[in-house]
C-alpha cells in the first residue's frame, strides 16, 4: 500500500467521522437530522421548563411538528414551532407546555380552538397559557405540609400545653380537682333525683310510673286535638258565611252587596225616619194622640160617661139602653 492510498483512506475516514459527528449532534441537539417541510408559528412563555429544540409539538394528543428553536426576549421565553404544512391552527388555539411523563421530556400542547374564527399565518404569534410544572407542584406541596405541620403543632400546644402555659386538658383536670367536691355532690342529687322517679315518687315520678297520670294526659291531650278540630270547623264555616256574603248571597250579602237591595233599605229608613219626625212633631192623627193631652183627657171623660151610663142600664130595656148609651157618648 503506497503513501496515496494510505492518505485517501485516511481522509476518508476523516469526513466519515465529521459526517457521523454532525448526525449525532443534529440528533441531540434538535431531535432530527434534516429540516422537515412546514411553517413557523411563535409562543411565548414564562418558563420553557426545560423544554428544547427537538421536541415535540402535539395538538389534541397527535404530533404536528416539533420546537424549533428556543430563545429569551427580555423577561419572556419564546419557543419556535415548526408546524406541519398539513397542519392549520386555529386563531384562538391556545398553546401550553405539558410533561409526556414524569421522567420524560416536555412538549407544546395545542388545542383545536374554535371552527370557523380563521387560522394562523406563518410567522404569527399562538396565544399561550402558562401551568405549573413539577417543581412548582412539589414546593406548593411542600409548603402546604409546612402549614398542615404548624396547624397541628398549634393544636397539640392547645390542647397538651406548653410553654404559654397548660393546655385544655390541664385545664380540665385543674377544673375537676378544683371542683370535685361540687361535682360529687351533683352525682349525689342526680342520683337521688333518678331514684325517686323509679320509685313513683313526685310529679315526674308519678308521670313516669303511674299509668293514670298517662291516661288523664293523653286524654287532656285529645280534648285539645277535638277542640282544635272544631275550632278549625269553625273557623272554616265562618270562612264560608263571609265568602258567601262577598259573593252577595244571602240577606247580609244582598244588603251589602246589592245595590237594589241598599237603595231600598235607605229608602225604608229614611221613610222611618221621617214618620218618627213627624210623630215627635205631633203631626198627624198619631202624633196627635201621642203629643195632644186634650185628646187624651177627651177619651178619659168618655170612658167614664160610658161606664156611669152602663152602671145605669141594669134597669131598662134594650133599646132604652142603647139609646142612652148613644147619648151618652154623643
């Protein structure tokens, strides 16, 4: 082998091995080895959480393209996604960043959005929608830990006592040492108290054991629901005569509801009225005789003719009789 062919194997061998170290960079650098066919769109975020060119770019779960690249503008991240052709986003589509699993990579999820609203060109900008990542998640965890550990660590010192002094139970059992002998005579009574309601004894005891008491109350109990009833009844027929003098039934319901019927009651009264006037006037030939004493002294002087001429017709005839009778009057 000649110094040509040794120097043409070894560069061979160069450029294959550059070849072999661009593919593999390519492929953990962005995931691919050449450029797929599609159109930009950009999304910007707080955080990328680690997400890289290369990964993927899913919409409802299907894969349509991939990030990218990534960069910081200012105080946001931005991730370019490389979508397919094939592929159209709506404009309202909202882009997050999700986690394939715990231990895998993340990827940008999109949303179908909403039908007819337009899709996005090439180049425009997706509306996105930051959620917590794992780490996140863990510290809000962690910190909802440290307050559940502070609550019950309060509660055990309310409860157990501490430094500030003894706890509920202390303060407990200071209160039955303090107070056992009050409380042992309360035991005592409660107890004496429950015997003579076994026994019979008293209005309670009595109500308790003696059936009678129980007979008279559930009868005293019943008279109350009879009296009840009927004042219901009552109540109910009451209701009735009102709605039937509302509705003009009735001689009530006619005078007050007629109005016929009140015309010619106002006119009766009214007739009353003036009859009484006329009465107390002494108009007429009744209140002449209730006002005129001359007609009253009048029929007393003929009352008494009439009986000194009656006294005197024991002893005549018939017609003699009524003859003087006559004159008698006239």
């Amino acid at each position: 082998m000649n110094n040509a062919q040794m120097s043409a194997r070894v560069g061979l061998f160069f450029v294959f091995g550059v070849a072999l170290i661009w593919v593999v960079f390519q492929s953990l650098s962005t995931g691919k080895i050449t450029r797929e066919d599609g159109y930009e769109l950009v999304a910007h975020f707080k955080t990328l959480k680690e997400l890289k060119p290369g990964d993927e770019v899913r919409m409802a779960g299907v894969k349509i393209g991939t990030v990218e690249s990534t960069r910081l503008e200012g105080r946001r991240a931005v991730a370019v996604l490389l979508v397919s052709q094939k592929i159209q986003v709506s404009k309202d589509a909202t882009a997050t960043i999700a986690m394939a699993s715990l231990l895998g990579s993340n990827y940008v999820s999109l949303d179908l959005g909403s039908a007819n609203v337009g899709f996005l060109s090439p180049g425009a900008t997706v509306h996105t929608e930051d959620t917590p990542d794992l780490n996140t998640i863990v510290r809000e965890l962690g910190d909802v830990g440290t307050k559940i550990d502070t609550a019950l660590s309060g509660f055990s010192q309310s409860v157990n006592g501490g430094k500030t002094g003894p706890g509920l139970i202390g303060k407990l059992d200071k209160m039955v040492d303090d107070n056992g002998a009050k409380i042992n005579r309360i035991t005592t009574n409660l107890e004496q108290i429950t015997d003579k309601i076994n026994r019979g004894q008293g209005t309670i005891g009595k109500l308790v054991n003696d059936d009678t008491l129980n007979n008279q109350l559930l009868a005293t109990v019943g008279e109350i629901k009879s009296a009840a009833t009927e004042t219901k009844s009552f109540v109910s027929s009451a209701q009735a005569i009102v709605n039937q003098v509302k509705s003009g039934q009735g001689t009530l319901g006619v005078l007050l509801y007629d109005k016929a019927s009140a015309d010619n009651l106002k006119v009766t009264l009214r007739n009353v009225r003036e009859l009484s006037d006329k009465l107390n006037e002494g108009k007429g030939t009744l209140g002449k005789l209730f006002n005129d004493d001359s007609l009253y002294l009048q029929a007393q002087g003929a009352v008494k003719k009439l009986d000194r001429t009656l006294d005197g017709m024991g002893d005549e005839a018939p017609v003699s009789a009524v003859g003087s009778a006559a004159q008698a009057l006239f």
